[in-house]
C-alpha cells in the first residue's frame, strides 16, 4: 500500500476536478489520505478561479487584440495624496495573454507579496518605464499636472513603442491612441502590472528617504499623513521633500514664517 506522502506526491500531478484518479484515491479508507484529496481538489478550485479572475482582467486588452493591437501599456501612477515624495508612474507592456498570477490592483495584494509579484512582472514583461515627478514640481504644476509628466516620461521609455494605452482614469495629451478605465488597475492586467511597479519603486524611494530624513516614519507611511507622520512635522519641522502646496505643510510654513 502507497504511503501518504506518496499519494500526496501523484495527487500533486492532478489538474482537474473531473480527474477519474479521485476516485482511484478515494477508495482509500485513512483518513489521512481523505484530508490530502480534499486539500488538492480545494488547490485546484483556487488556481481555477484565479485563472478566471485573470481571465476577466484581460478582457480590454482581448478586444485590442482582435483589431490587431498587440503592443498594449498599461499606465497608472502612486503617490498622488501623500505629503511628501514624488508621484511615479509607470508603463508596462505585457507579452499578449500574459497571466502573473497574483497580479491585481497594487492596493489589493498583501504587502508581503509586493516584491514577489514586481520581480514577475519584471521578468514576464516586454517593456517596462518609469517616470518620477518630485515635489518641486509638484508644488510647481499642481499634482494633476505632474502625475501627467510622470505618466508621459513613463511611456516615453517604452521600446518598443506601444500601439495603445490603457490608462488608469486619465487622459494623456499624447499621439498613441488610449483608452481611460476607471479602477483600471483593478480590470486590466496591465494597469495591474504598472500599478505594482509604480508603488514599489516608490516604496523604495520613501524608505530611502527615512534614512535620510528619520522621525517621520516614511518606510512605513510613505509620505501619507499618518498621525506618526504628523507628529513628525511638529516636532522635527518641514523636510526639503514635503510638498509645500499641500495641507497641513502650508499652513506649517506660514505659521513658522511668523514667527
């Protein structure tokens, strides 16, 4: 009789619910072997229903694809609320029915499985480009405008060149055509792809900040106004890199002015 770390091992090569093995392994009577089969057929239904949940997530690059469109960037940005850092934005183009699993909107995936997914998308991707617009400019331009500058340096890098964007809810003043999804890093797989390359380089940027500027909790809050981050401003001040046409800074300056 098989051990059950064998019949673990052939049930590991079982890839469908329909598989007439189930039924050969369920004539075992241990219930060991019963706890391995109901573990594995759970594991098939997992990867089946992400394999659909990525399905739907490819369905604007599908249409493009059936006009002939292959090259498809999907573009989005990080950090257009927080009080300190750049925005970056970042454009991908993925391999034409490219499924990362794990892939969904950067705010959606476990912090713990970031990097991870990063690297997927760096290793699957055919193109990627990443445009960073500091605080200066925007404190300059206003933060709608710079998160235009950093999607445009972004997809300037591109090459090749894509044919179409896909762009998180907005619209880019740029000779390629596009189309505008609203939650689009939550329903196209290459938003998706740049929603994660963008808040992990960003992410990166802000811890190195808190290196360089300590006491305002940046590796954690990444410039958002968290209450660590607020109490930072008390009691440390304004950093070269808080953006100064943002609230509570302007106000923080004005009154520091008067003094």
């Amino acid at each position: 009789m098989a051990t059950i770390k064998e019949i673990k091992e052939e049930l590991a090569k079982i890839t469908e619910l329909e598989s007439p093995f189930f039924k050969e392994f369920e004539k075992d009577s241990r219930s060991g072997v019963k706890k391995e089969i109901e573990k594995r057929k759970k594991a098939i239904q997992a990867e089946m229903d992400e394999n659909l949940r990525l399905e739907a997530m490819l369905s604007y690059e599908k249409e493009l694809y059936i006009q002939g469109i292959n090259l498809i960037a999907g573009v989005d940005e990080v950090g257009r609320g927080p009080l300190a850092g750049p925005v970056v934005a970042a454009a991908v183009i993925l391999p034409q029915n490219c499924k990362i699993k794990g892939l969904n909107d950067s705010k959606k995936i476990p912090k713990k499985k970031h990097e991870e997914i990063f690297q997927a998308v760096k290793e699957n991707a055919l193109a990627i480009g990443i445009g960073i617009m500091d605080n200066h400019v925007i404190d300059q331009v206003n933060i709608y405008e710079a998160t235009k500058l950093a999607m445009n340096e972004a997809i300037s890098q591109l090459e090749p060149q894509p044919e179409h964007l896909l762009i998180d809810a907005m619209k880019l003043d740029l000779p390629i055509s596009q189309t505008s999804i609203i939650k689009g890093d939550a329903n196209s797989l290459s938003i998706a792809a740049a929603s994660i390359i963008a808040k992990v380089t960003r992410d990166k940027i802000m811890a190195n900040y808190d290196e360089e500027f300590p006491g305002y909790d940046f590796a954690q809050n990444a410039g958002y106004g968290t209450a660590k981050h607020i109490e930072g401003i008390e009691k440390h001040g304004v950093t070269p890199i808080h953006r100064t046409s943002f609230e509570p800074i302007k106000t923080t300056i004005s009154e520091t002015s008067k003094r």
